[in-house]
C-alpha cells in the first residue's frame, strides 16, 4: 500500500482498525514491563526513592513537546495542502498532548517538593511548559467553540504554527537561564549522566508512553473521522427536508 | 518496597497518572461508541454519504 492511500479517510479507518488491538497490546506489554523494572529500580543517592516520579515525569514531558511538534507537521498539512486528514490529526492530538503535559506538571511539582522544598518556582523551564499546557488549552478552545469547523481548523493551525516558536524555548531554556531546574541529563552532547540501572526503566517507560500516545491518537483519529460523517450526513439529511 | 519518607508524593504521582490516563482511555472509547451509534442510527433512517450513493 501506497503512502498516498492511507491519505483517504477510508483506508486509514481500515488501517487504524486493524491496527489498534497490536498496538494497545504492545501497549500494555511493555508498560508491565517497564513499572516492573522501573519498581525494582536503586533509590538514587541524593533523591532517594523519589527518583520513581521521574519514571513518569520525563517520558510524560518527552511527549507533551512531542505532540506539539506533531500538531506543528498536522498544521502544516491544514495551512499549506489542506488535507482534511492532517486537520483531523492535530485535533485528535491536542487533548492527548494537553493530557500528558498536564502529568507531566503535576508530577514535577510532586518530585519538586521533596526534593527542591517547593511545589513550583516560576524558572524559565516550569514556566515555558505551563505556557505550552495553555497553548494546548488554546488550540482546544478553537478546536471545539468554533461554529464553522473549518475556520476554527485553519486559527488552530496557526495558533499551532506560532506555539511552536516554545518548543526549543523548553528544550533550552535550562541551558539559555539559571534556573532550578536540572540541566538535560540524558539527552545531551557526551551521552547521558544517567546510571543504566534506572536509565534502562525510564527508556522502557519512555516507550511505553509513547506506544500509549501512538495508541490514543489513532483511536481519536478514527473517532474524528467518524464525527466528520456524523456531520456530513446530519447537513445531507437537513438539505433533503422540504422547506 | 520502601518508598522511604516522600512514599505520600510518589503514590500521588503514579496516581494522578493512572487517573488522568484512564480518563483519556475511557473518554476515546465512549466517543468512539457514540459515533458509532449516531451513524447507525443514522443509516437507519436512510442517510447516506454521497460517496455511498455513487456506490464507491
């Protein structure tokens, strides 16, 4: 099969149907996997056990900018080739990626506490991802307000588009300011800082939330397909009432 | 296992995870049900998509 052919919502709703039991079992597979290695994992010699958040944490936080650089591709596809499957794409993504940016706050606050004694700190890294957690909250509110589905496609797109602009702001801002938060301890020039005995864990966990991700957005894909029917035919059906 | 003297932050953690992930779970598959429904419901009373009617 063609990549051009997944193009047509049919053959995706094809594709994801067959798709989806492999994919939400690889899922589960290696997220038993993963909270078994990640619970047999050594306390770390300055965090102690609460070196577990970050099982959760960092994966989690991988996948918030992931999904936005996903719905920045999407956007693209809406902007420049309006291809209705790339609009259905980023907004399939948005609520998948607001969710996981919000794990990702709640659980750095919670690792926050115990080890810098406060829940939130207003440094450049915290900071930059509240702001992308309400760009996520934006792009949502155009998504579902807009009365007229295509404008409020295309003012997401650009809203997208323009959020992007915080993606290497995130990524950098522990290098660009002094900030509390630690500085990239695995992806980073010289490999990672990280012990194998906790990094293997969190690459497993990392590839579990990541399959979960994957997993939940074709599912929500197939399921904005199905609405975008619902309301063809809804419009199909009011045109055939007589006046 | 000895979750030491923040055990209270890291149960916190995995647990607004394991909330927040079920929700998302159980939100996409009662759309997907739903749009399903609405689809049969209205196939039934004979709507059909124009790509139906040409029968491609």
């Amino acid at each position: 099969m063609a990549a051009i052919d997944l193009a047509n919502p049919t053959r995706f709703l094809t594709l994801a149907n067959r798709a989806l039991p492999w994919l939400a079992a690889a899922t589960v597979v290696v997220f038993a996997v993963g909270l078994y290695r990640a619970m047999g994992a050594p306390d770390d010699y300055q965090q102690g056990a609460t070196v577990k958040i970050m099982f959760l944490h960092v994966p989690t936080a991988w996948l918030a900018m992931f999904g936005w650089g996903l719905m920045s591709v999407a956007a693209l596809g809406t902007l420049v080739w309006r291809h209705p499957l790339a609009d259905v794409a980023g907004k399939a993504a948005a609520p998948i990626g607001a969710a996981f940016t919000f794990i990702c706050l709640i659980t750095g606050s919670l690792w926050g506490r115990p080890t810098w004694g406060t829940y939130w700190v207003w440094d450049a890294r915290l900071t930059s991802v509240l702001v992308l957690f309400l760009l996520y909250l934006g792009v949502l509110a155009l998504y579902w307000t807009a009365e007229d589905p295509g404008r409020g496609s295309r003012a997401a797109a650009i809203l997208t588009l323009v959020g992007a602009i915080n993606l290497p702001v995130i990524k950098f801002s522990v290098d660009w300011w002094n900030t509390l938060h630690q500085p990239a301890s695995i992806l980073r020039m010289g490999g990672s800082a990280i012990d194998p005995s906790i990094l293997t864990p969190l690459l497993i966990m990392a590839a579990a939330f990541t399959l979960l991700f994957v997993t939940l957005h074709l599912a929500a894909m197939r399921n904005e397909i199905l609405r975008r029917r619902v309301r063809t035919m809804r419009l199909m059906q009011a045109q055939e009432i007589p006046a | 296992m000895n979750l030491g003297p923040h055990a209270d932050f890291i149960v916190a953690a995995y647990a607004v995870t394991v909330f927040v992930v079920a929700a998302l779970i159980a939100w996409v598959m009662l759309d997907h049900s739903a749009q399903r429904r609405i689809l049969g419901d209205l196939e039934e009373r004979g709507v059909t998509r124009r790509s139906q009617r040409s029968g491609s």
